[in-house]
C-alpha cells in the first residue's frame, strides 16, 4: 500500500478546498473524503484493488476544485493530472492507467462503460457520498447558488435521485435502506 501517496494527497486535496478560489469550499473536501471512505468498503464488497481505489477516490475530483472552469469535464482533466502526479511518485504504471481509468469513468452524467471492480467502486461511491454529505449539498444550493428554501430543497432531492439512478445494480442494493431515509427527511 503507498500510503506515502495516500497521505500526501489527503492534505493536498485539503489544502486545495481551504483555497477561496475553490467554488465548493470545504464542502468538496468533505465530499471526496466520503468517497473514500465509501470506495474503501466497496473494494472489499467487489474485490477491487483497495490502493487502487484510494488513490482514485482522492484525486476523482481534483480538477474541478483546482479550477471550477474545468468542471464539466474534470473527469478527463482529472485523469491528466492523476497521471502527472503518480508518475512523479513512480507510481506502478498499471495500477497508474487503471487510477486515471476510474476517474475518467466515475462520473455518472457521463455513460461510459465501467469494466473493472475499481472503476464500478469509485463511480459509485462518488454517487453514495452525497448521501453521507447532505449538509454539502445545502451549502451548494444556499451559499454558492443562492436558491431560496424550496428551491434549495428541490435542488438537494433532485442531486440525491441522480445520484441513486447513478448508481450500479449492486450498488442500488446496498444504499436503498439510506436513500430512502434521507429523501424521507427531505419531503
């Protein structure tokens, strides 16, 4: 387990949302630190490559709070800069192209065919972290775009469905009990 790299991205992914610069706030690092910790019990659950997992959880969303302009396709952005950093590292170039495959597929907005354990883990728990980060999803909606409260409310419902459809069959399976008590609270 590198858990030099591990380490070092944890207080660089913080340090990056503490940044004023960074639209989500410290709401983004809650919000990867969730997928982490999702994507680590995942690995156990589908027999993922848990290094693999880590490393692509933390770095899944590194572009868009590096810079909001790259938003819409941080994926792709993301697996770039994921390259960059692990090779400095002299990261394992296998478990490198399969950490860029799983940030360049996690998004579930955009449908592309997931084909390894690692890649079904991080997708998923990018989706199941927005249940465990409801309160960062009120901030997004009250603080960054200004909603009113039905409208913020609407808002976190419609992410939290989103985010359910998103996720795989198995994956629907494991958080159905947690998505519907949180959307319960919402109503």
């Amino acid at each position: 387990m590198r858990t030099d790299i591990i380490h070092y991205l944890e207080e660089e992914i913080r340090r990056r949302c503490e940044k004023e610069s960074n639209f989500f706030g410290m709401g983004g690092y809650h919000h990867i630190r969730a997928v982490v910790k999702n994507a680590v019990q995942l690995a156990g659950i589908y027999g993922a490559d848990v290094e693999v997992v880590t490393i692509a959880a933390w770095l899944h969303d590194a572009a868009s709070i590096t810079d909001y302009a790259l938003y819409e396709n941080h994926h792709i952005y993301g697996a770039e800069m994921a390259g960059d950093f692990l090779r400095e590292f002299g990261y394992d170039k296998t478990k490198l192209e399969l950490v860029q495959k799983c940030i360049l597929n996690h998004r579930g907005s955009k449908v592309m065919e997931k084909q390894s354990p690692e890649e079904i883990c991080v997708a998923d728990a990018d989706s199941m972290s927005h249940f465990d980060a409801v309160p960062s999803l009120f901030y997004l909606a009250y603080v960054q775009r200004k909603l009113g409260i039905d409208d913020g409310i609407d808002f976190v419902k419609n992410k939290l469905n989103r985010s359910y459809q998103k996720l795989s069959e198995r994956g629907k399976e494991i958080y159905k009990d947690k998505y519907e008590q949180v959307i319960s609270l919402l109503v």
